[in-house]
C-alpha cells in the first residue's frame, strides 16, 4: 500500500483561488465537504475532472471551505498534539440516522423469526473469527464454528485467537453498561492475547520504551505509521476513557462518532506490543452498548472490514495525512455498519423464509419420512422457534397429558428419522433439535 500524497497547502492554493477570482466562492457555502457523496481524500481527487472553472488544486479548496464550516475537534490529539477533528455533512448525518433508526426494525423482525437469541450466538461467532483474521488469524470458517459452538478449547494460535475474542465480546456483553478505565481496557486486554503473544508478560500490559512499534506495509518495508512514543501510552490512553465516557463534552458528540473515534485512537496510538486491533474493535462494542445500541451485538463489523482491508487501512493514512482529519475513519466504519446492518435484515430474512416453509412443510401429511401426530408437530414447531431447548420424556408427557410410553415413542420416532438427537442429563436422557434441524425438515 502507498502512502498517499499530502494535499496542498491552503495557503498556496488560496492565492490561486485569488488569481482565478472565485475567492468569494470559498465563502459562499454553496460548495459540499463531499463529492457525491464520498468523503474524499486528495490522493485521489487530484485524479478527476475538476467542474468548469476550476483546477484540481482549486477544487480541493473548496471543499476544504466546506469541511472547515463543519469542523467539530475532538478531545483526541494526533501524536503531534493537534485535535483530531471531524466534519459531519449531509451523507454522514443521513448514515448515522440509519444506524439509529434501524434498531427498533431489527428487534421487530427478529422477534418473527424465532427470538433475538439465536442471531446473537452467530454474531459472537462471526465477529470473533473475522476480528482475529483481520490479524492473521488462519483457522477456517468451519472449524472456528465447530471450536465455538462445541465448546471445545483450542488447538494452535489461532484459534486461541479466535477463542480469546469470543470471551471477551462476550465478557462485554454480560457486564452491560460500565464505565471505561485503563485497568479494564488492560484486563480486556489479557484476556484477547492469552497464549496468542511471544511473550505472556506482553498481555496486558502497555508497551514500554523496549518495544519498538512500526506499521509496515504488509509484503514491503514500507512504513505507514509510527505510533507515538512508548512514555505517552498510559496518558494518552487515560485521556482516551475520558473521551469513551463523555468527560467534559461540548459540543455534543454523536454516540456512534465517540465510538468509531475510539477504534481510531486505539489503533493510531498502539498502547500495546500485539493485539491493538482486536482491542480496538472490541471497545467500539462496548461503546456503542455504552450508549444503548443493542443492534450492536448482533453485528459482525470485522466480517465487511476483512473484505475490504484495504479501505480499512486508507482510512487510517487518510486521516493522518489531512490535518488529523477523522471524519475519513468515521466515514469509512459507518460504511461498514451499514453494511453490517444490511448483511443482519438479509440474514433475519432468509431465516424467516426459512421458517414459513418449514412450517408449510409440518402442515403435510409425511415429514422426514414419517407420519407425524398432532404432538410430533407441535414439538417440532417449538423446536424450530427455539432450537436450543432440550425436550425430556417428562415434559412431552405432561405437556399433552399422556402416558409414558405414547411419549417415549413419540420421541424416538423423531430420534430415528434423524431430527432429534439424544444426551444424557444426570439419570434421563434429553432430546435436543440435530445440527441444522430446519435443513433437514426442510429436506
């Protein structure tokens, strides 16, 4: 990946402005901080057909104008002490409006397809194998499902690394709203690198003046990034829990922007020796449920930043190389939530499509290759709304009111055409939905 060219200096280009008379139109506010739509960086604009009348270089100053109308400085600083900033337009407004609008439409569908459970145990999942890819993590898709899903530990690094982030996401999720503190934000970091760094002394610890932090150029010596020094870390990370806990805010800071700025600073600043990504994300969760967005929960960012890891990183270079301009990483993560957002109603769409044919399916006369009675079906309907219940020879019986035998053999009916499976619970066996139980109905 290239460095991109820094764009021209607005002194410079303001004499031009002066030269090619439409100094007044840099005032007018007639002109967007966006090119349709898109928050663009002069490592790109310099590239396109400027509008009639202006050059590049002339162009870039007007939306330059525009951004500075709009520019809001955030309690952050760049390594250099300068604010970061960013500079909310039109898109952005309507992008954060959708975030917000689209949580209450989400629990309405969820609800219609069986309750919000099960699109939470596959988003803790998916983001945990994505977040730990994003950083080389090399276990496939299958088999992280199966570690997770089965409980059982894990065999290499990477799955450890997968692993850690589904404990940690999860350890979020359980302790709800809670403040931010160093300690914390180190605990979650423990937890994320157990087993997964050179050296167990690095989790949970900040970087010292020892360890020499450099971002490369993934397959060249290129260096992107140089984090700021070592002897900065514990304060600039203090200040950064300020920030998450909207110490001292004025103006207003729309939730969503605190918590995409707080995914930013993690990675900018690189507090510790591994595993500042995996920080950086799973504090972007805790924020956003800081502030009330449960829809959160049941999103895998990292799965559409992994398909587009370059954006990612542009986002960051971007930022860094126009006046600490945030509002590029803001526009770029808010491009992933929707995204996520979107990929969530698809899913919650193909399950609801999932359910009503399946439930076409228990209205004829032969299921799985057996004809099923009235008590077979209601379970098997129960089964698909909560596919993580367990059924026991007891509870079939009381709930229909039958003897013993009727519902044993009502169960091992449902064992033998291969929709139900069996385990032992203390002294009874228990029968539970098999893996991909509405496949197999629906088949």
């Amino acid at each position: 990946m290239k460095i991109p060219v820094d764009p021209p200096k607005l002194n410079e280009v303001f004499e031009e402005a002066v030269k090619a008379g439409i100094l007044m139109d840099l005032y007018s506010g007639k002109f967007s901080p966006e090119v349709q739509g898109d928050y663009i960086h002069w490592d790109r604009l310099r590239h396109k057909t400027p509008p009639d009348g202006l050059t590049s270089r002339t162009w870039w100053a007007t939306i330059k104008f525009a951004r500075l109308a709009l520019k809001q400085e955030l309690a952050l600083q760049d390594k250099d002490g300068e604010p970061f900033s960013v500079s909310i337009g039109f898109r952005l407004l309507k992008s954060l409006h959708y975030v917000d609008r689209e949580a209450a439409d989400a629990i309405r569908k969820m609800e219609s397809s069986g309750g919000p459970g099960r699109f939470l145990i596959r988003s803790l999942i998916e983001e945990s194998m994505t977040s730990s890819q994003l950083e080389g993590a090399a276990t496939s898709r299958v088999v992280a499902k199966e570690m997770l899903s089965t409980g059982r530990f894990p065999r290499d690094q990477s799955e450890r690394m997968i692993y850690n982030n589904y404990l940690a996401m999860k350890l979020v999720r359980e302790r709800g709203k809670r403040r931010f503190t160093v300690d914390e934000i180190l605990e979650l970091h423990a937890l994320l690198t157990a087993g997964t760094m050179e050296s167990d002394s690095d989790c949970g610890r900040l970087r010292d003046a020892d360890d020499n932090v450099l971002i490369f150029d993934r397959g060249s010596d290129t260096v992107l990034h140089t984090p700021p020094p070592a002897k900065e870390v514990r304060e600039r990370l203090e200040r950064l829990c300020e920030f998450a806990n909207g110490q001292n805010e004025d103006p207003f800071i729309h939730p969503v922007v605190r918590a995409i700025a707080i995914h930013f600073q993690i990675g900018y600043d690189h507090p510790f020796c591994d595993g500042n990504g995996r920080t950086a994300r799973v504090l972007f969760y805790w924020s956003m449920m800081n502030s009330g967005y449960w829809l959160t929960e049941y999103l895998s960012i990292s799965s559409v930043l992994r398909k587009s890891q370059g954006n990612y990183m542009r986002a960051y270079l971007y930022t860094e190389h126009d006046d600490s301009d945030m509002t590029y990483f803001i526009s770029q993560q808010l491009d992933a939530i929707e995204q996520s957002i979107a990929g969530l109603h698809a899913y919650i769409k193909s399950k609801s499509d999932q359910k009503r044919q399946v439930h076409r399916t228990l209205g004829t006369s032969r299921v799985a290759g057996i004809e099923l009675n009235h008590r077979q079906r209601a379970l098997l309907a129960n089964a698909l709304n909560d596919p993580d219940r367990a059924y026991t020879v007891a509870t079939h019986r009381a709930a229909h009111q039958i003897s013993y035998p009727t519902a044993l053999g009502d169960l091992t009916a449902l064992v033998n055409a291969g929709l139900l499976e069996t385990q032992m619970a203390g002294r009874a066996y228990e029968y539970l939905p098999v893996v991909g139980f509405a496949d197999r109905l629906r088949q």
